[in-house]
C-alpha cells in the first residue's frame, strides 16, 4: 500500500495563517483538520488553498454545525498538494484507512471490484464470479469494470468449453440426475461419471490457457488448422473453422483491456509531477501499488543518456524487490475507478514483468503528457 508523503503542516492559531494560505500552491490538494474530541475532518479540493480559506476564515462554514465546532477548536491543519487524480485518490485512501480504520470504504464510496476465478483446488475445476480474489491455486482474473459485463465474459468464455456450472460439491455417481448443460453437450459431465477426474483436468487446464493468453491458446491453432484446410482446397472444414474463430474472438472481446490475471498485474500509471517538465510513475506489481518514481526534465538529459535510458535505470533499480502487501482487492479497485473514469488524467502501461516493459510506448505516453497545450 502506498504510503502518503510528508504533508504540508498549518498552525491554524498563528497570526499570520493568512500568509501560510497564500503560500500552499493553487491545485489540487488533500487536507485533515484535527481537534481534540473530535473525529479528524479529512477531505479534498481541486483548490486546495482555496478550500482551506473558506474553512478557516470564511463565515459560510459556519452553516455547517459540525465543522463550524471543528473550526473553532481546531488544533493543526495538514495537508498534501497533488498534481493528478490519481495522486489524489492514492493517498487520500491511505489517510482514509489511518484515520477512519473501520468506515473508509463507506466514506471514499470504494466499491470491490468484480473478478472471475477458475477454482483449481476443486476436484472439479469451475468459474467463479465475485467481488473477491480467490486463493491459490485458483486462477483470477480482474478487476471487470460491472458485474455485468463480468458475466459476459464468464458466459462467452463457458460457451467455449465444456466444465460444470453447477455449483454443489460434485460426488459423481452413475445415477446422478446431471442437468441441462449435461443433456445439451455444454459439460463434461463429471457428475454421471462420463469423465474420469483427469480427462475433466484436462479441460480445465484448456480453460486456464485461455484465460492467461487472452484468446490466443485457441485462435492460433484455429488459424492454421484454417489455413490448412484452405490450401488443400477443403473449403467447408475452412468454413467452420472460420465459424469457430468468429466465436473466439467475439469472446475475447468482451474482455476489457485492463483485465488480466491478478498476479500478473503488473503496469506504470503515468501522470504529471510538481513541475512543468515533471512527471510521475506509479508502479503496481501483481496488483500492489508501489512508491511512485518521480522524474523531472527541466534541465534536459545528457548526450549519453536518452529518456529511454533514464527510464530504464530507474525503474529497474526501484522496482527490484517490490512490497506486496496490502488489500489487493480495493488497490485494484482504486486503479479500476481511475482507468474508467472520465476525468482520468494520465495513461496506463501495462507489462508482463519490468524485463519486458514496452518503453518506446511510455516515452510516447510521457511525451505526451509534456507536451504544452
């Protein structure tokens, strides 16, 4: 889990607060009040300096009863200027957990993600769908961005292959009564006893190439089967090999470009920094976020070293023995907010591990970022 730099400190009973207001930069900004007895006022602005005068000076606080109390006996004032949403976001969660330890998820409205799970410990491997990441050895994938559009996947995925999709804890015996995916050919029918348990692994393992290449465990050797029927001129196998791909592909493309397995959800989110040539890079390993890497090119590079050099040093030499710990499933869903949203205010580069991290394709999203409007 992130966690939250050095904040800015307010002593809101010095005579010259006013001065200390003008000084704090005018963007986007984290800010807790406290006072004794009271619960901590913690909250943000997209006009930090802004925001605090209103609370401290203003009388229109005081049509709020319980931050009028706060401010009159308010004791210190912190705060964290941000340069994105993101940022913002991250720590404000942190902050959110130290200071409200049992009701943070209530008051950032962080909703869990949904995930989809092969349940390899089953002796029966099936999908599972739910707000929450399963346990080894199980496969998952997430973070869906609805739940609807999770079950569309789990349905174009089911379509492909033939496991269970009942959800009892299967005791196979020859006079089971199976189930219409049974008498329809959907399932492999383990509860009749029509498999043995290693013909069903089988299958199941199948299932979790599919899901960890994307589609591509399937559609490679549907395209060459296809290519091959047609160079022998057998145009009807070509034709339902053609069928087959089609249904593939419109699988796979209910899959959201940010889903993948959760351990191997690994990226850079991109972002501006403090100054006019800064940026930030938040990195997540296995679906962790870790310490950002600031990176500033105000005085320009070298002539031995390129911004694809800088980037390579850095982030290989930080990101060497990374921290995964934390909730997994809520700093997912934080990045799950971010990438989805709206106002989202920078770009995401996803990699399988640092090793093969597409650069050119961040120096391009970094160029961007620094490019003057």
């Amino acid at each position: 889990m992130l966690v939250p730099p050095d904040p800015v400190l307010i002593d809101p009973h010095n005579p010259h607060l006013q001065r200390e207001l003008d000084a704090l930069p005018r963007r986007t900004g984290i800010f807790v009040l406290e006072a004794v007895g009271q619960d901590p006022y913690l909250s943000w602005s997209a006009f930090l300096q802004k925001r605090l005068r209103r609370l401290l000076f203003q009388s229109d606080a005081g049509r709020l009863e319980p931050l009028a109390k706060l401010r009159q006996s308010v004791d210190s004032v912190a705060c964290w200027p941000t340069q994105s949403r993101l940022e913002t976001w991250l720590i404000l969660y942190s902050l959110a957990r130290r200071y409200y330890p049992t009701e943070y998820k209530q008051r950032l409205k962080l909703r869990s993600p949904w995930f989809l799970s092969l349940l390899m410990a089953d002796e029966f491997p099936r999908l599972r769908l739910a707000n929450r990441i399963a346990r080894p050895p199980a496969l998952t994938l997430g973070p869906f961005r609805t739940r609807d559009l999770a079950e569309a996947f789990e349905q174009a995925a089911q379509g492909l292959f033939q496991l269970r999709r009942c959800e009892e804890q299967l005791e196979p015996h020859a006079d089971h009564p199976g189930c219409i995916y049974g008498e329809m050919n959907l399932c492999l029918r383990p509860c009749q006893m029509a498999v043995t348990p290693a013909e069903y692994g089988s299958e199941a393992r199948r299932v979790a190439d599919f899901l960890q290449s994307d589609g591509a465990s399937l559609m490679t050797p549907l395209l060459s089967a296809r290519d091959r029927a047609s160079e022998e001129m057998d145009f009807e196998q070509a034709a339902r090999l053609h069928k087959q791909i089609d249904k593939v592909k419109a699988a796979a493309a209910t899959r959201d470009p940010l889903v993948r397995p959760v351990d191997e959800m690994n990226g850079l989110a991109v972002t501006r920094g403090p100054g006019e040539r800064a940026i930030k890079l938040w990195p997540m390993i296995a679906g962790y976020w870790q310490q950002p890497l600031p990176l500033d090119f105000s005085e320009g590079l070298s002539e031995s070293k390129s911004i694809d050099h800088v980037l390579r040093e850095t982030i290989s030499t930080r990101l060497a023995n990374p921290v995964l710990e934390g909730n997994r499933v809520e700093e997912l869903g934080l990045l799950s907010r971010w990438y989805h949203s709206s106002w989202r205010d920078g770009a995401w580069v996803p990699f399988h591990d640092v090793g093969k991290l597409n650069y050119r394709r961040l120096v391009k999203e970094i160029s961007l970022l620094l490019k003057p409007a």
